[in-house]
C-alpha cells in the first residue's frame, strides 16, 4: 500500500496533469468518455477493501476525461467561475485538516479565518460592516438565510414569534420580487413557506429590470427582493427608487447578487450596484465571481441579532463561546471550511486583484459581443456587466449553433429563452479566461455559425 505522503504527491501531480491539460482537450467530455466512466462504475458495492492508489487512479482514469473543463478558460455556461490557485491549494490543505467549522470549540482555526473572511467581503462589497454573516452552500442558501431572517422579523415587528410559534395563524407576508427574479429565490420562497406563486410579481423592463413606475402597494409585514445581476441580460434593478419605495413602506428588502454585486468590487462597474448598500441583507456566491472551488455561497444581514434569532441553536453538548460561533448564524451545523477558500481568495488577489479581475471579464464579455455581431449574430441585451446574450436567427437555427458549438469544444456555452428568443447564453467569470481565450471562443462559435450542414 502506498504511503500517504507518496499518495498525496500522487494526488496533486494528477491533479495539475488535469488542470495543464485543460487548455487542450474539448471543454465538454466526449460521450463515449462518460459511458467509459458509467461502464466502469457499474456493479455492486466492492466486499474487499481497494489500495488507496488504485481508488485515485480509477478516479484519474475514469473521472477526470468524463468532466466538464469548466475549471479552464473556456467555459461560459451558467456563471460558474474557476478555482484560483491559491484557492484550490487551500482547500487540498484544507481537506487535510478536515476541521467541522460548527463553533469556534470545534475549530477555533477555521472561525478565525471565518471572521476574517467575512469581514473582509464586506470590506470588499463595500456593505455595512456591522452586518452578520454565513457562509452556506450557494446563493440558493444564501438567499434562504437571508429570508430566514427577513420572515421572522417582519412578524416579529407585527408581534408574531414565528421562531416559537411558527407561520401557521402569523399574519400574511407580502412578498414583491421581479418577474425575472431567479429560480432559485422562488424556490426559496416555498422551501420558507411564504409560496411559490402567491408572491406580487412587479413588471419588467426589457433588460429584465423591475420597473419602479409600476409598483404595487405594500401593506403589512412585507419583503422586497431586488436582484443585482439578472442571469441572463446581467441587468441590475434599480435600487435608489425601489428601496426609497419599500423602506417608506416599512418592508425589509433583500438582495439576490448571486453575481453581480461583485461589481462592487471593482470601481469601473461599482454604479451599476450603488445604493443597494442600503439593503437589509444580501445574497452572493464566492463560488462563482470569486473563484473559489464549488460549493460557497455568503449570506449577509445588517442586523446580525436578526441572522441569530433565525439561525441559533442550542443544545447540551453544544457548547458556545464568547467568540462567534457559526452553527448561530447558519442553517446547517457541521459544515466545512468554506473560510479557508474565501480568506484565501481574497488574500492572493488583494483588493486590486478582485477588481481587476472582475473588470477584466466584463471587458471580455463586451469584446465577445462586438465579435460576435461582427460576424452575424444579434446580439439580445445591453452588455453591462459579464453576460452576452446572442441569437443566430432563428429558434432552430440558434439551437443548431449551441449545440455545434457543444460539440465542436473549443469553448462551452448553454443555451436560454430571452424575451420569447431562444438565445445563446454566454457568461464570461473565470480567472483564467485570457483574451486569447475569448478570440478563440469568438472564432469557435462564428465557425459554427458559418456551418452549412443540417
Ligand atoms: C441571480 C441568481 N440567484 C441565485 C442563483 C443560484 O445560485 P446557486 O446555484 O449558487 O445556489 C443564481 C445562479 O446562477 C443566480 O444567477
């Protein structure tokens, strides 16, 4: 059996194999790679135990050609980001220390580093430094977080105790989000039980922004969702007229930045997201404009007694301290290091790193939709931030482009519906990507474009 020392060296030389390889192979797996991995894997669970690294190199064998290459340059599906190096370095070290960030007595390493950590995205979002914070999941959590604590303090504020007492007899919540407000967040909405479809939908405008002249009345406990980044268009709500609108009315309002309030951190893109510091909580993913390995999602809240009163936990043996203790402030109790990655991040870019890096890719995504209209594309939103949204005539013919596209492999981009079009969805937010990338991308997608063929 090999030595740990011999299978962990082991393990980071393939794991740079993969990542030196990346710029080479087709972002997406060729399907007889993932049938290989699926023939492989089938079969019953193993009655004898395996050499450790034998386990690594079937993984290697298998797993690593029947990936995604979105940890590589060239990958602009769904707003995924890349894991920076000195992210993914941590998080090798951080799996060695397998620490439980629940409380500070299960890890006073990892709750150092979480307050650091979360000090320092608030410094970087330029948000209130007083606001608690969480690190969860994904923006979905996050979102859930923050609407944990906006429900019960509106009902608290109408003199319900929803922590005690729960939703059932509580007075009615309005809940106003955009008609483009994500998926996640309406699922978000009935995971709390404040339902999926009984929410105010305020109207759009063409770039999927809710309109602040066509405002319904709020009445009673209520919460505003506002939405920094829409997930297609990149589209901002705009914040001064609708928060002036729901602060008069007494309601909290949450923003869900799953991307876009990133550009807060960089000076050349921070006006698209003024004003929205005078939320009262915020939803964001370090897992993507951040770059950090998957899974890391950041809830924020003004007012950290709000986050506790939804969040806390108290049991015999789980013992607090005079410090911050994460299992207070989070839905889930064990959990791992998220911290590691995001002090990490943040230290290796610094605040000029982040906004260059951030800048950079908005660049990008411009460049990406002057290329691409010079080649023919129609080009279906007002590039404001990292996405481009593009059409190449028709449904059919726009589905026959992605899907070429796909397959050719050069770059990888997803498809959507935007304004009744079926569209091309390209979301530029990885460290790695490189203006060449971009270059190679727009020639990709052109060629495929140009095909003739059925
Ligand atoms: C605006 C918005 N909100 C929420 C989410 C959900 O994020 P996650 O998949 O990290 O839960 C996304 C994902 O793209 C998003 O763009």
């Amino acid at each position: 059996m090999a030595d740990l020392r011999t299978l962990l060296a082991d393990a980071s030389g393939r794991a740079a194999d993969y990542l030196e390889g990346l710029d080479a192979r087709p972002v997406a797996p060729a399907p007889e790679a993932v049938e290989r991995l699926r023939t492989a894997l089938a079969g019953p669970l193993p009655e004898a135990p395996s050499d450790a690294a034998e386990v690594l190199a079937f993984l290697d064998a298998h797993g690593s050609p029947a990936t995604i290459a979105n940890a590589g340059p060239r990958y602009f599906g769904f707003v995924t980001g890349g894991a920076l190096p000195a992210t993914l370095a941590a998080n090798v070290l951080a799996g060695a220390w397998d620490q439980n960030s629940l409380s500070w007595v299960n890890s006073p390493a990892t709750a150092a580093l979480e307050e650091t950590a979360l000090a320092w995205l608030k410094e970087a979002l330029d948000l209130p430094g007083e606001a608690g914070g969480a690190l969860v999941t994904g923006a979905t959590m996050a979102n859930f977080t923050c609407l944990a604590a906006a429900r019960n303090r509106v009902l608290r504020d109408a003199g319900w105790d929803a922590d005690r007492d729960g939703l059932f007899g509580a007075p009615p919540i309005t809940v106003a989000v955009g008609e483009e407000a994500h998926a996640s967040l309406i699922k978000v909405l009935s995971m709390l039980g404040l339902g999926r479809d009984r929410v105010v939908r305020v109207p759009v405008d063409g770039q999927g922004r809710m309109r602040a002249d066509d405002l319904p009345a709020l009445d009673g406990p209520s919460v505003v969702c506002l939405q920094a980044g829409n997930v297609n268009s990149g589209a901002f709500d705009p914040a001064e007229p609708l928060i002036d609108w729901a602060h008069g009315a007494g309601a909290w309002v949450h923003v869900d930045g799953a991307f876009g309030l990133w550009a807060r951190a960089a000076p050349d893109l921070a006006a698209l997201a003024q004003d929205y510091e005078r939320a009262d909580s915020w939803a964001t993913d370090a897992h993507k404009w951040l770059n950090v390995p998957y899974d890391c999602g950041i809830a924020l809240v003004r007012d950290p007694a709000a986050l506790s009163q939804a969040m806390s936990i108290s049991g015999a043996y789980l013992i607090g301290s005079e410090r911050r203790d994460a299992m207070d402030f989070t839905p889930d109790s064990s959990r791992r290091a998220r911290s590691v990655e995001v002090w990490a991040a943040l230290q290796s870019l610094g605040r000029s790193g982040l906004a260059e890096m951030v800048q950079r890719n908005c660049r990008q995504a411009r460049r990406m939709a002057e290329g691409l209209a010079q080649g023919g594309a129609e080009i279906l939103n007002e590039v404001c931030l990292n996405q481009v949204v593009a059409a190449f005539g028709d449904a059919e013919h726009t589905a026959r482009v992605i899907a070429r596209v796909q397959e050719d492999g050069t770059c990888w981009c997803g498809g959507t519906e935007w304004q009744g079009r079926k569209a091309m969805r390209i979301s530029v937010s990885s460290w790695a990507t490189t203006d060449a990338d971009i270059e190679r991308s727009i020639e990709a997608i052109l060629r495929a474009l140009g095909r003739n063929d059925p």
